[in-house]
C-alpha cells in the first residue's frame, strides 16, 4: 500500500495503478454485466450493476486506500451523498428546497467504488499530491480535488457552501438593476442591461453593461478574481486582464485598482470585441482601461485560430475552415517594449491557452512577482501542471484555490509572495 505519492521517483508505480484501475474498472464492468443480463427492469439492472462494482472495487482500491489523497476522496464522497441538488452552471438557490437529506448514492450517479476508479484511471496521482502540498489551507485542497470529482460525476463535494452562504442574498439585490426591456443578442444568449448604481445596497460602483446577472454576481460579488482577504487587486495596481470577452471583467478591476491603477485587457474575438466596445462607451468616464487584440501566449508571432464567441470560445495553433485567427502576443514582450509599465496582477481566462501564456510572461513574473489568478478548468492536466509550473519558477509563492460555480466551470488558482 502507498502512504504517499510524494515524489516524481513514484511514477512508475503511478502509471502502473492508472494502468491497474483501467483495467480493474473494465473487468469489473464486465462481470457486473453478466451478473445482472437477467434483470428485466433496466432502473434496477443498473442500480444492482453499480452495487456490484462498488463492492468489488474494494480489491483493487487496496494499493491506494493509505494515501492522503484517498482519505480526501472518501470525505468528498460522503459529504456530496449528504446532499441533492441537479448538476447546472448557473443556478442559484432557492431557499425553500430541500436539498439536504442522507442517501447512500445520488441520482444518476455512481457509487464510491466505481467513482473512485475512474478517478484513479483518469488522473495523475504525483502531480495532484504535489499540487495539493502546495496549497496553504485545507479548503484549497478541498475543493481542488472536488473540482476534479465533478469533472467526471455528478458530485459537487464542498461547492454545496455556495449555496447556503448568506451572501447568495445578494444574488436577489441585483435583480433591481437589471432592465428586461433593453438586452443585446450574443453566442451566449440575451445580455441585458444592467446599471449598477441601481443596486442601493451593494456597493459595485457606477458601471452601465449588458451582461447577465449571474455573471455580475461571480465577477463582483464572489469576486471570482480574488481569494478572500489574501490574494486581490487593490488602489493603484496594473492588472493583466487575460480573457476580457464582453468587458465585464475590465469593469471590476478598474473599480478596484481606482484613478491610479491601469488595466491591460486582452480580448480577439471580433464578437466578444464588439459587446466590449458597447460596454466601454457606456462608461466614458473610464480611462484606465488598455485593449490589446491579441492572444496571450509563449510567444508573438504565432496565429492562433478561434471559433465561437463569449465564455464557449474555443482556440487552436491548426487552421481550420471559417476560422478567424489572430497573432499571438506575450506579457514579457509586451512588458520589455515599454507597453505595459509593471505588473502587479494577472488574471487569465483564456480558454486552454493559461499555460502556455504563463510560459511567456515567465520573466514578467520573476522580475514583479505580482499576485495571480488563473483558470484552471479548461482541462484536466490544468489543476496541476500550472500550479506546478508556478512554483518551479516561484518557489517563494503561497497558492490557494477556489471555485465559483455548481458545474465545472470556473476553478480559479491564486497565488502572491509568501513575504505580502
């Protein structure tokens, strides 16, 4: 059995449990199948299916059940089947429904056993204990690894806080300054106009946009971009803005970085630009925010192609028919030629591209050492390999995590230097 996955000597064994769950879980399948064939009612043929895997699974789970890791994922699992609530991006709560109540197995979902295997299959065991030996509190580690889980499941593990935190109330305010009567059309749906100088109670500042209301709500009242009290933008900082889609996301950080702070956003998409462009001349008054109309990336003289628009932007190096593309930019060129005076934050949305353009802001980041967030979610490699990269460049740095959605969008890493 394995106490740890602690160091890069263990991958060996790491490719051969991923190798022993694949196939466990398809040996598994297997006799389950031909345990239950006979079961008419298919609800319950797949119910006792599951039953048998879970129980089954006990076996091959022997080689990891002494890990940390996997004492992380038993308590996921059993907080997630405390509860019920239907897998959605963008709900919010109602207050009236009933979502606590003790079953074995949620709904259209798995059992531990079967859960567990994917997991182990999916997933490289080093770098998610590495990943998670870097994290300086226990709900970053939480909820990484819950991340992870839903990725896959149905289980939402501790993203269940959001629902019963006292701040959803907020979610309701902001009803007051949205405007049925006045919306714009985009990929994503109907944008509607929102003032929220209208929201009386909440102080988010004067900006006018079209945009949604759960979208105003992630971006300012959870504050997607900043890690409680520790990791934020604050008066007079030059933030990256990495992924400004419609500019909502420019908006926020103007307002928290003031008159004596600049925000560099970076948007390409000739859809997104053109709600960009709407949105800033509905405030005028602002005058420290920088459009580029690149990509972020290594470096700045690649092209790189985009398909769709707002959040479902989807980006390649291969060009594709109807693609449009754009040239690639980097922080470190951008910041060397004098066009981006210093750096005191990044936060990169940038669709699968966080990466490559962290790779190419490497010197920006050793020579400012500015806080940092950074999506996470756009693939499974993401959750570990960039913290990781961070730290081999950064080893003087704290990282958190958090997460800002019931589905799998929005896993955000924060980071700042140990001595802030």
């Amino acid at each position: 059995m394995l106490e740890s996955f602690h160091t890069l000597a263990y991958q060996p064994i790491n490719k051969l449990i991923r190798n022993t769950m694949r196939l466990a879980h398809k040996i598994l399948l297997h006799i389950a199948k031909i345990l239950t064939f006979f079961i008419p009612i298919r609800s319950i043929r797949r119910k006792v299916r599951g039953n048998i895997i879970d129980f089954l699974a006990f076996f091959p789970l022997l080689f990891v059940r002494g890990s940390n890791l996997h004492k992380r994922l038993l308590a996921i699992i059993a907080l997630s089947n405390s509860y019920q609530y239907k897998r959605g991006e963008y709900r919010f709560p109602n207050y009236g429904e009933d979502v606590f109540h003790i079953q074995n197995v949620n709904e259209n979902m798995g059992g531990g056993g079967t859960l567990l295997l994917e997991f182990y299959s999916r997933y490289d065991m080093i770098k998610i204990e590495q990943t998670l030996e870097l994290f300086c509190d226990e709900y970053s580690k939480m909820i990484l690894v819950s991340a992870l889980i839903h990725r896959y499941s149905n289980l939402q593990g501790l993203y269940i806080i959001h629902f019963y935190e006292h701040i959803w109330k907020y979610y309701y305010l902001l009803e007051a300054s949205l405007d049925t009567n006045k919306s714009i059309e985009s990929s994503n749906g109907k944008l509607y106009y929102i003032d929220l100088s209208l929201s009386k109670n909440i102080n988010l500042g004067n900006f006018k946009l079209y945009y949604s209301v759960y979208g105003i709500f992630v971006n300012f009242i959870l504050e997607q971009y900043a890690y409680r009290h520790l990791v934020y933008a604050k008066d007079g900082d030059y933030v990256i803005d990495g992924g400004a889609c419609y500019g909502d996301t420019a908006l926020y950080f103007a307002h928290k970085v003031g008159q004596g702070g600049k925000v560099f956003s970076f948007e390409f998409n000739e859809d997104n630009l053109e709600i960009f462009h709407k949105n800033m001349s509905l405030n005028s008054d602002i005058k420290n925010i920088t459009l580029f109309t690149n990509a972020l990336y290594s470096d700045s003289k690649t092209k790189v192609y985009h398909t769709g628009s707002g959040g479902g932007s989807k980006l390649s190096l291969e060009s594709q028919d109807n693609q449009e593309y754009t040239m690639s930019v980097s922080i470190d060129d951008l910041v060397d030629n004098g066009k981006i005076d210093r750096v005191d934050f990044i936060k990169m949305d940038i669709e699968g591209s966080e990466l490559a353009a962290l790779k190419g802001a490497e010197k920006t980041l050793k020579t400012y050492n500015p806080k940092i967030a950074i999506c996470l979610y756009h693939s499974d490699s993401d959750y570990y390999d960039i913290p990781l990269y961070l730290k081999s460049i950064l080893p003087h740095y704290e990282f958190y995590c958090d997460h800002f959605t019931l589905g799998v969008c929005e896993s955000v890493l924060f980071g700042r230097p140990s001595n802030s």
